[in-house]
C-alpha cells in the first residue's frame, strides 16, 4: 500500500468497503479567509470494512466531529470523496441522502439534545421510516421492535425523551439510528455524556447489535480506553491529519507515533504511580503545561514535543515524513527516548 504524499495515510484498504473515505479536506468558512487558514481536515483517507469498526481518536480540536459531519453531508467536503458501499455522496444534498442512502445513520454525543422533548419515542422513530417510505402499522411495528433490540419495552412509544434517563435515551437514540437498518453508523462520542456502568452497558449493547446485524461503526471518541473496547482499528488525528493508524491493540498498547503515546498517556489510569509515570512523559514530549506554551509560540505541534530539537521548526505544518505505510512523523519522532 502507498499512502499519499504528505500526512494522509490510508487505513486498510478492503475491494468493497462499507465506507471509504478519501483524500478529504474540510476548510470553514469562505473566500480569501478560509484560504489563508489551516484546513480543519487535512487530506484524510481511511475504509471501513463490512462489520468493521474503526475508532477515530484525538484530542479536542483534532478533527473528529468534523470527518463525522462530513460523512453525513452536515458539512460540505472542500475536495475529496465519501462513498457509502462505493456510492458517492460527497455532493448530494441532505435531502437526496436522507432518501437514497437509507445505509448511513448516527448516533450523537448527547442523549438529551438529540432527541426532539416535543415529540413521543414513537414519533421519532416512525419519521426516518416514513422518509423511506415505510408508515402506518408497518412503521409503528417497526418502532416498537426497535425499542425492544435496545432492551426497552415495546410500549415506550407512547412516552416523552423526559420520561426517560440518559442511558435510556442513548439507547433510543441507537434505535432511531438503527430503525431503517442502516448498514453504516457513524457513532459520534456515544457514551462520553453517560456516566461509567451506564457507558459499559449502552458500549455492550453496541457491540452485540454490531455483531447481530453486521454494522460497520465509525466510532468517534477521545478516550483510547473506549475505543479499544469496541473498535478492530484505531485512526489517530491531529490537527485534521491522520498520524498513527493500526489494529486496536496494537496502536493502543504499541503506540509507534510520540502524538498517540502522548494520547495514550492522557487516559484516565486507576494506579496513582501509573499516573504519575504517564504525567511524566507527557512532559517529556512537551504536552504538558510547559509544552503547551512552546507549541502554541512556534505553531509547529511536534518539535516543541521533542527535547532533541533545539533548532526549532518555524513551519506551520508539522515537519511530516513518511516512516511506513501507516505512519508519518515528525522527522525527530525517531530521536525522542523511548518512554
Ligand atoms: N463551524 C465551524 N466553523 C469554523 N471552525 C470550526 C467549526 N467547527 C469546527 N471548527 C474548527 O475545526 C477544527 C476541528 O474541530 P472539530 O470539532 O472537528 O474537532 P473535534 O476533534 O471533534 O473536537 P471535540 O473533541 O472538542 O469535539 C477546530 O479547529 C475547530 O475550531
């Protein structure tokens, strides 16, 4: 495999993905503004295979949500593709896509935003159906089956999201999602607004429909952690490129890039010496407080990372070179002390 020039790398590459991304750059805004200012998606290329699930990780700022609009046409690409089972959506309108691509759906972060309080769990269940042309007895059949594949009673149509708690509400959500079965949802931070067993729970729940149904997830989270559990593959992004991708354990317990180390490090670890050890390398690769600052003076994230590189780079970009097919790194990635 050969990746792009420049930072992109492409995840495995399957003949007939469920979803392919490719080469796609988002930039806000418009006119000569937007062209002077850093895309927010920076060339970014990745494939999800049938019944994969890839975990897009970052920190905050990174790019994720944005990928994940992208995928979902809430934000227009600047170049670059998105195919869903090799149909190419990248230019439909929203409406063209909530009727023809009944294959692609969401899930978002935050269970009491997304769900309209006016409305019963029965009517906003049956509205996806009705736009794919399924009403009356059938779609409220529908309805009430998928209520029971999230573990909540059938007769819960009847009922407000406030009648409801935050699990259970994700647990709505995920049946709204998965009422037309889609065959690609895009899980955007699913369970970062849950609290930790109701997170475990509605993460089982996920991987069981996952494995019933055959789904492939886009799974966007922070936490490495979340990921791990849920995900075969794990795409790194930083400042809308893609730094590390791989197999989960190994990018999760093997990190081979100083971001996705510098990531790992910054997951909530039980052992209080553990912490400490982790807190010191982040220092090491300056993403700690006194890191911070360096970076933000020289624009530059990965030298000021490296306590190698006192000739610091004045480039905008990071100084990517391709180590591999799956990696790219700042040319003093391979001087920084293993950790
Ligand atoms: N509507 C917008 N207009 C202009 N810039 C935006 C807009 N939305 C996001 N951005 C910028 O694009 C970049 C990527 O943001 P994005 O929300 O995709 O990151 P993220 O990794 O999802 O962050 P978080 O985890 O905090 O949600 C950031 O620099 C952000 O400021």
């Amino acid at each position: 495999m050969t990746a792009p020039a420049g930072a992109t790398a492409a995840a495995t590459l399957s003949p007939t993905p469920a979803l392919q991304v490719r080469d796609l750059v988002v930039r806000y805004g418009s006119g000569r503004k937007a062209r002077r200012t850093a895309p927010a998606i920076d060339g970014v290329s990745f494939d999800i295979a049938p019944g994969e699930t890839v975990g897009l990780v970052g920190e905050s700022g990174s790019g994720k949500s944005t990928i994940g609009k992208a995928v979902l046409g809430l934000q227009p690409p600047t170049s670059g593709t998105v195919r869903v089972h090799g149909q190419d959506i990248t230019r439909m309108s929203l409406k063209q896509r909530s009727r023809q691509v009944a294959d692609l759906r969401v899930v978002f972060q935050d269970p009491y935003s997304s769900l309209n309080p006016a409305r019963t769990i029965g009517q906003t269940l049956v509205e996806p159906l009705a736009l794919m042309g399924t009403k009356g007895d059938t779609a409220w059949q529908k309805a009430r089956r998928g209520l029971e594949s999230v573990g909540l009673p059938g007769e819960a149509v009847d009922r407000y999201p406030s009648q409801f708690s935050g699990g259970q509400r994700q647990r709505i959500a995920i049946a709204r999602a998965l009422v037309c079965d889609p065959k690609v949802v895009v899980l955007d931070e699913p369970v970062s607004a849950l609290d930790l067993s109701t997170q475990a729970q509605v993460l089982n729940l996920l991987a069981d429909l996952r494995d019933q149904r055959g789904l492939s997830f886009l799974f966007i989270a922070h936490d490495l952690g979340v990921v791990r559990f849920l995900s075969q593959r794990t795409v790194v992004l930083y400042r809308g490129q893609i730094m590390e991708t791989g197999p989960v354990e190994a990018v999760s317990q093997a990190p081979r890039h100083p971001y996705t180390v510098a990531l790992t490090s910054a997951a909530p670890v039980p052992r209080p010496a553990e912490q400490a050890a982790r807190r010191a390398a982040r220092e090491a690769l300056g993403m700690g407080t006194a890191g911070a600052a360096a970076a933000s003076a020289t624009g530059c994230p990965f030298v000021p990372r490296c306590p190698l590189a006192t000739d610091v780079c004045a480039e905008q970009r990071p100084p990517l070179r391709l180590i591999d097919d799956n990696l790219t790194a700042c040319h003093h990635a391979e001087r920084v002390p293993a950790l």
